[in-house]
C-alpha cells in the first residue's frame, strides 16, 4: 500500500511538471516591435532595446564622435568668451560669435543694414557692440556648466495610470513582461487592491515607437 502511494505521489509529481512545460511551451511571445528612424542616416530599423537610436555600429560611433566634436567645440568657445573682459563692449566678430553663437555671415548683414554699430580698425579688424547685440540675441549656452537633473514628479492617481493590464493589451505583451520593463527601467507603480498602476506618461515614453 506504501508503494502504490509513493508511485502515486511521484506520477502527480510527473503530471504536474509536464504540465507546467506544456503551458510554458504553448506561452504565446511577446509581439513586440519598437521601430525607429536611425538618428544620423534616417534609415527605419527594429530596434534592439528600448534605448535604440542608431540602425547600426557605424551609425552609433558616427553619433558618438559628433557628440564629443561638438563638446570640444563648445570648450574652445567658452574659453574665448572667458577671455573677453567685461567692461569692454566692442568685441570682435569671433567673440561675438562665441558669446552668441550667430554667425559672420549674419553679424555681415547686421552691419549693412545698420542694425547695429561697428568700427572697422583694417582688415579682418572689425569691431561691434557688445550691448547691442544683447539686446538681440541671448547668450550662448554653456555646453561646460551642466545643469543639475531635475528630479521627475509622477501621478500615480488612477485617471493618470494604466494598469499592468492595460499595457499588456495595448502593446500586446504578456504581464511577466511588463513588469520585467517597468524593474528595469525604474518606472514607480502603485497598488489599489487587485490592481498595479504605472504612470501613462512614462509607459507611452517607454514604448514610444513600438509596433501595435
């Protein structure tokens, strides 16, 4: 009687483990798709992972090298501006340039119209006024001074969420799947008796782009 209720015990161990891998097999995949257009030849690809901009490698390292030209170039433009004393209102064009980030070209045709004043001291001597142009145009951005992050605020209000079910259904994912997104990329929830709530704002950020 022992065995037939070991060899019982162990055929229900057997039923239920086959019965886990079937529905594990049958499971439907997550119909997922994020596509996008490559961020420096503007060719559509599938991204990858959330966070994909770049259709490829080359793209990518493209990207990251206009990136770092471009710091650089800020840097230079910093150190003139830095160089240009304070009190002194005729600057020359390059430091007009620097401080305001307009071009020679426009600064040119400023001049012609008379819109506003200039000295010409000879040849590439040009000289304008500092004051005038401030009150066209507004000071440069400083690529160097960085801006402290703003902390995010969210609403968690149900009006302002949807719910894990609503996400699965609108992005034709399966639940496992979204709370796998929202723990990886820090999205807050809240709970309101059966329900899990996660901010519209952020999941439609999250899945901006994807295939429905």
């Amino acid at each position: 009687m022992c065995r037939d209720k070991k060899s019982r015990k162990s055929a229900t161990k057997y039923e239920r483990a086959k019965y886990k891998q079937v529905n594990i097999s049958i499971m439907p995949a997550a119909k997922f798709e994020i596509k996008r257009k490559c961020q420096v030849c503007g060719q559509e690809f599938i991204a990858k992972t959330i966070e994909s901009w770049y259709c490829s490698k080359r793209c990518s390292n493209i990207a990251y090298k206009r990136r770092k030209d471009e710091e650089k170039r800020n840097q230079r433009l910093d150190g003139i501006v830095k160089s240009i004393p304070k009190y002194q209102d005729c600057i020359k064009v390059s430091e007009a340039y620097a401080l305001f980030g307009i071009s020679k070209d426009t600064l040119y045709r400023l001049i012609h119209k008379g819109t506003i004043s200039h000295i010409n001291l000879g040849t590439n001597q040009i000289r304008v006024s500092k004051e005038e142009l401030m009150k066209l145009y507004p000071l440069r951005r400083k690529a160097i001074t960085k801006s402290k992050p703003v902390a995010k605020l969210y609403s968690l209000e149900p009006k302002d969420c949807y719910t894990i079910g609503d996400i699965a259904k609108k992005f034709h994912l399966d639940d496992s799947t979204v709370y796998q997104h929202i723990r990886r990329y820090s999205i807050p929830t809240r709970q309101i008796g059966n329900f899990v709530y996660a901010p519209k704002k952020e999941i439609d950020n999250l899945y901006k782009g994807a295939k429905q």
